[in-house]
C-alpha cells in the first residue's frame, strides 16, 4: 500500500467520478482505475461498488476511506511543511567564527535580527581548517568567519576584510606612549599568546623568526577576553588583530602598531557551495557582505 494509492483512492471519491479525479491528478483515467485496481487486490476486498452507476463505497471502503482520508490531508501537510522548509530552511542559524571577529559580528546580526527576529542563532566556535570543513559535512554550522582560505572546491571562501596584528599593552607598560613600535621593543616583554593550534600564534611566531628572535613566551591562553583581562592585570603583553583590539576598553590598556611586521591577515567568509542556502542563511551572508562594501551573493554568484 503506497501514499499515492490512497490519494488516488480519496480523490475518486472526493470528485465522485474517476474521470474528475484523474484530471485533478494529472494522470490518465485507465492508470487512476489501474491504481484502485491494485489497492484492492494487495488489500484483499474492495473498496468501490462497481455495480452502480454513480460511485459508491463498500461498507470496507468507507471505513478505509475514512482513515486514509485523515492520512492523505496529514502527508499534504507534511509535503507543504517539507516545500516551506525548502523555502525558507528552518528558523535556525549556526554560525562558525573566529573569536577576533565577534565585535563586528555583533553589529552585524543586531541587524539580521530586525528582519528575522524569530530565528534562532547560535555561535560556534572554529579553530583549525579541518574544523569548519568537519562542521560542514555535519551541518553543524551554515556560514563561518574564518582567518584562513580553505582550499576546498565544495567550499567558496569570500575575503572580508584585510588586519594587522597589533600590540596590546597594560597602562603602565614603558612602551605605553608610542604609537608605534617595532618587534625587537618586544624582545624582552613577557609574552601572552594564544595555544598551538591557533593561527594568530603562528603569525606571531612568523614575526619574531623573521628577526632571529625567541620571544619571552610567559602565558598560552586559548582565548582573547582572557588574553585581554591578563594585560590589564599587568602580567604581560598580547599580540592580536587589530579588529579584536578595537573592541577593547582603551582606558585600560594602550594599543601600538607594529611598524615592521610583516604580518597582514585576511579574514574570509566561508559558506558550502553544495549546500542548499535558505534566505536565513543568504540574509546574514548579505549583511556580511553589504558591512564590508561588498557585492550581494547573487551579484557575486553571476
């Protein structure tokens, strides 16, 4: 017994004629008997009195009729609830990002919000290349903000945004009255940087190697609010992007610029290209997009 059998069944029914009913179907009338046809022989009895010359139900076939019926208008629900998900997707986005990138992240979805108030949003974290393409696989996340191009052909990496790594040093830090400094006015400083794994400590590391020097690595920690709250409490000095930096109180810490690192990030917006991308998911990639001047999805996608 198959779902289009029991709708062939209810239509007849409903239209009071085979010849209606397989208008409304779109299918022939001798395919719509031939249906019928074989719902009664897999059921066992029959369902229509073709004795008559108007269509009539046995005493089985109203009770079938009946509960299938029920049935047929509950599929018609679901296929309608399965296309407005295809639509729209589901009131729900997951967001893989890079910690450095929450400030402008913020501005960004308290926009998003005032079309899409009802939709769920959740941040995840991503970390390592093979992170985000794992979250992709498992639909763990619709878009990620990531440092990193990701040479994948299932996955379009759209660069956002150019930043520098800069200086972050607690108040009363004898560099505190420099706007810009050099690497080697680093060579002594006790160094907060971020755990193996983490791109911005790679960068950072690029930097000194270039000059031949060993930082005076004093604290790994995993996270930038961390990093941050540790300069403030004069343990050391942190090296981040300048985006991040921006975000922080400057009434407890002085920002420099690093004149000779050569370091010079690119921030991507990544999003699988495979993958079916609802509105709630194409809205924020806009928003995105539109934040850093530049062109829509579609525009770019022409």
């Amino acid at each position: 017994m198959q779902i289009n059998q029991l709708m062939h069944f209810v239509t007849v029914i409903e239209k009071a004629s085979f010849t209606a009913a397989a208008y409304a179907l779109h299918i022939s009338q001798p395919s719509l008997s031939t249906s019928i046809k074989r719902l009664e022989d897999e059921i066992g009895f029959k369902l229509i009195d073709r004795s008559h010359r108007n269509i009539q139900l046995t005493k089985e076939g109203e009770l079938l009729y009946n509960e299938s019926k029920k049935l047929v208008m509950h599929f018609n629900q679901v296929k309608d609830t399965a296309l407005k998900l295809k639509e729209n997707g589901p009131p729900h986005l997951s967001i893989g990002l890079i910690e450095s990138a929450k400030h402008w992240t913020a501005q960004v979805v308290k926009s998003y919000k005032l079309s899409y108030p009802d939709v769920f949003i959740e941040l995840e974290p991503v970390l390592s290349i093979e992170e985000i393409i794992k979250a992709f696989e498992d639909f763990d996340v619709h878009v990620a903000i990531t440092n990193q191009y990701i040479n994948d052909k299932t996955i379009t990496s759209v660069p956002l945004y150019e930043e520098k790594l800069v200086a972050v040093l607690p108040l009363d830090n004898p560099l505190k009255n420099k706007k810009f400094i050099q690497i080697r006015d680093l060579k002594e400083a006790e160094l907060i940087i971020s755990h193996e794994g983490y791109q911005t400590r790679k960068d950072i590391l690029q930097s000194f190697n270039k000059l031949g020097i060993t930082p005076n690595i004093k604290f790994e920690i995993g996270r930038f609010d961390f990093v941050s709250d540790f300069v403030k409490s004069g343990l050391g000095v942190a090296i981040m992007p300048e985006k991040y930096a921006e975000s922080l109180d400057h009434n407890k810490i002085h920002i420099c610029e690093i004149e000779d690192s050569v370091t010079l990030r690119t921030v991507y917006l990544a999003y699988d290209n495979k993958r079916y991308l609802s509105p709630f998911t194409k809205e924020f990639i806009d928003l995105v997009l539109e934040y850093f001047g530049k062109a829509p999805l579609n525009n770019m996608n022409q």
